[in-house]
C-alpha cells in the first residue's frame, strides 16, 4: 500500500501567505496601470486641447496679416514626438516641423471636432481637431501614443522596481515570522516524542500560546483518561485476583474431598458443594464484569423504558429464591402514573436485580420485602424495603464501596453489588438513599428518577 507522505505545515504557511502577497500585488498593479493610464490620457489630452486653443487665439489675430506658411520651430527634444497644423480656407498656413503639408484628417465637409486616434506613416497618434474663431480655420495638434506609453512605463519603473527588490526580502521576513511562530509546536512534538510510553503525566501550560492552549487541554484530558481506565484495569485485575482466589481454592478443597470420600451421600454433598462454589465464582465474573464495562464505557445508549415492567420482570427471575426462604415479595404502584423514562435499560435491570437480590439475601425467611412505585413532584420514587435486620449508620456509609459486607451479614457475596449500583445511578442521574424502613423495620432504599 502506498503511503502519502504528510505535508509541512510551515510550507504551507508560507505558500499561501507569499501567493497571497504577490496576487494582491498583481491586482494592485494591474488596478494601478489602468487608472494612471487614464489618468496619464486625461492630462496629456487636455494639454492638447489647451494647446489647439492657444492656437486658435493665435491664429484668430494673424489672420488677414500675412498668408504664408509658417514652420514652428523645434525647440525642445521631445517637439518630435507632437505636431500641429493651422489651415485657413483650406491652406496650410502654420505648422510644426514634422507636420505633414497636407492635412492629418479631412478639412471639407466631413470635418469632425475633437479626439481620434489616426495612423501616420509607422506611428500612432492621438489627435484633437477643433474649428478656429472662423469656420475656415482648421486645427490639429497631435501627439504620438508612444510618448503616453513611456511616461506610464516610467511611472510604473520608479514605483514596481523596488516593491520588486523589495519581495524577496518580504518573502524572507514571512518565512522567519512563520518559523518563529511554530516554534511551540516544535517544542510541543519535540515533547512528545521524549515522553515515555507509560508517562501519563499531564503537558504544562503555563507558558503555552493561546492558539494550541486547547489542543494542549485536549491532549491532557486524553492523558486524564487513559489514566483512568489504565488504573480501572489495574484495579479490575487486582479485584478480580483477589476475589476469585476464595472460590478457586473452595473448588479445589471440594473436589478433593469428592476425589477422596468413599461415602456416595459424603462424596454428593461435596459435588454439591463444588457446585455452589461454581455459583459463586460465576456470579462473582459476572459482577466483575458489568462493574468494569461500567468504568470504561463513556456513554451509554438510552431508550425509553417503562419502570413497572422492569421491576416486574427483576422481581419474576428472583420470586423462585424468595420462595424458596418462604418470603412474602410485593410490588405496589399505581397503573395510572405515567412510568416511561428515558434510561438504559440492561443497566436497569442489574440495579433493580441487585437490590432486590440483596433484601432476599439477606433478609430473614418469612421476612417481608416490599417494593413501591411512586410519584412525587413530577418525579418517579422507587422504595425497595425489606423487614429483615437493617443496618446501622457505619455500615450505610460504607455501602459502596468495593468488597465491603457488613460483619454481621451471614450470606455469601462479592461486596461488588453496591459498587455497581452506584456507578449505574452515576450514568442515569438517580439519586438513592438508605435508612431504615419507618413500615418494616429493616433496610428502605428510596431510589429517585
């Protein structure tokens, strides 16, 4: 597979802002030309308008005064490059040097005042035509369009040069400007590729631009996270370690107490035994399991659910158990009160299994165990309450957290039930408190949607 080697960034800057300095430079040159030539025509234009007018006074007072023809002399180098003529009833009787003896336009009839540009012999020239103080003088002052082409190259010589000479040092300046303003990426990367593979340590942002302030955040919240699941790993092994040792080794003292006895009824009830311990051990994975996914998931997907039907279907997996203690389990709500929420609904389902779970566990047989759905404000009241032996304050407090179990619980568990139900009231914004049932006289806990 090809790869595609990735573009300077530096490079690009450049590029683009020397391009743009240049095309802008263009279009300010080009936009410079045209008005300077038009303004350059309107000058020089009305210089020969001026002119033809000196001569039309001139001419106003010799007429009559003398009919022959006069060349004006050259006094000036540039002369050649304008020419007049004065014709007075169709003669020529004054004239510039390089002026032509016959006339440069049509003096009959076909006359026409004013600007034209006409072709004499190889040159160009723009020519103003006017009548005299009489109908039959003719004037023609004209001026070739080179001479207009030079003055604007001139203007443009002493204006473009040294902006010219002056790009390649504006071209040297914008490079040192970017280079010196990508430095803290330099340094940045530079960084980066000095920090070892397990450095999670936050990037100092102290001294940092403006500009890479957010990237710098965005890599140190990425750091903050990766941080977080790499310990939610640690302590998921840890955990799992430590937890399942128990269950291994009651496996193994089981199976060879079922390996060594003689005895069918001893050897069954050590099968039995290995059986449990089986329980236990696969309830504990699974306990470990959901409480991991729960850690390192960074959002969950939500439907709308209706909360009766959950509890319905949580407390219909555990009724066999509660029978089998000769408990009296309950559900009361209201089918009237609109119960749809918007949640997870998987998620839901181990909250309830757990709690629920827990006040069998641990309650008493015969024991009473209660569950009510309520509203209250406009919002949905779960109460899970049971009339077994409660707990005291310490113990409340320390609900939670990871392998607790309260010393005078009897029944075996991972300690993880709590845990677990914590962080799912943490990703659905539930609010949940445990004190004592005011009904039953156990544990109540009220669980707020």
């Amino acid at each position: 597979m090809k790869t595609t080697k990735p573009g300077s960034l530096q490079s690009q800057l450049i590029t683009l802002v020397l391009g743009t300095v240049v095309a802008i430079f263009i279009l300010i040159a080009s936009l410079t030309w045209l008005d300077a030539s038009h303004e350059i025509d309107e000058i020089l234009d009305s210089h020969l308008t001026q002119a033809a007018s000196l001569l039309v006074v001139q001419e106003a007072n010799e007429v009559g005064e003398n009919e022959q023809q006069i060349d004006a002399p050259i006094l000036h180098r540039y002369a050649q490059k304008t020419l007049f003529q004065v014709f007075h009833e169709g003669k020529l009787s004054l004239r510039s040097a390089n002026a032509p003896i016959t006339p440069i336009q049509a003096i009959d009839q076909h006359f026409t005042a004013g600007f034209s540009t006409i072709q004499i012999g190889q040159d160009s020239w723009r020519v103003f035509a006017t009548d005299g103080a009489e109908n039959d003088i003719k004037v023609f002052v004209a001026e070739k369009l080179e001479t207009r082409a030079s003055i604007l190259q001139a203007v443009f010589r002493s204006m473009l040069v040294p902006l010219g000479l002056a790009l390649p040092a504006l071209g040297i300046a914008i490079w040192w400007a970017i280079r010196r303003g990508m430095r803290p990426l330099r340094v940045l990367s530079h960084s980066l590729q000095q920090r070892k593979a397990g450095s999670l340590e936050p990037l100092a942002t102290e001294f940092c631009n403006i500009e890479i302030l957010p990237m710098l955040k965005a890599l140190n919240d990425l750091f903050q996270r990766t941080n977080d699941l790499h310990k939610a790993e640690q302590r998921f092994t840890a955990d799992a370690a430590h937890e399942l040792r128990t269950p291994i080794a009651a496996l193994r003292t089981q199976a060879q107490v079922a390996m060594a006895e003689t005895d069918p009824v001893l050897q069954t009830r050590a099968l039995q035994n290995t059986l449990a311990a089986c329980d236990r051990a696969s309830r504990l994975v699974d306990q470990l399991l959901t409480l991991a996914k729960l850690e390192n998931q960074a959002q969950v997907e939500m439907h709308a659910c209706h909360l009766s039907q959950l509890i319905k279907q949580c407390m219909t997996d555990l009724a066999p158990r509660a029978i089998h203690k000769q408990q009296q389990l309950g559900f009361d709500y209201d089918e009237a009160v609109s119960d749809e929420i918007i949640a997870n609904e998987v998620l839901l389902l181990v909250l309830f299994r757990n709690l629920i779970d827990n006040a069998i566990r641990y309650s008493p047989p015969l024991a009473i165990i209660n569950i009510s759905l309520s509203i209250n404000h406009d919002k949905l009241i779960v109460v899970i309450e049971d009339s077994g032996k409660g707990l005291d304050e310490a113990a409340i407090q320390q609900l939670g957290e990871r392998f607790f179990r309260s010393s005078e619980q009897q029944e075996s568990g991972s300690g993880l039930g709590w845990s677990i139900v914590r962080l799912i009231a943490q990703v659905h914004q539930l609010t949940i408190q445990v004190k004592p049932s005011e009904n039953l006289g156990g544990l109540a806990i009220h669980i707020h949607f």
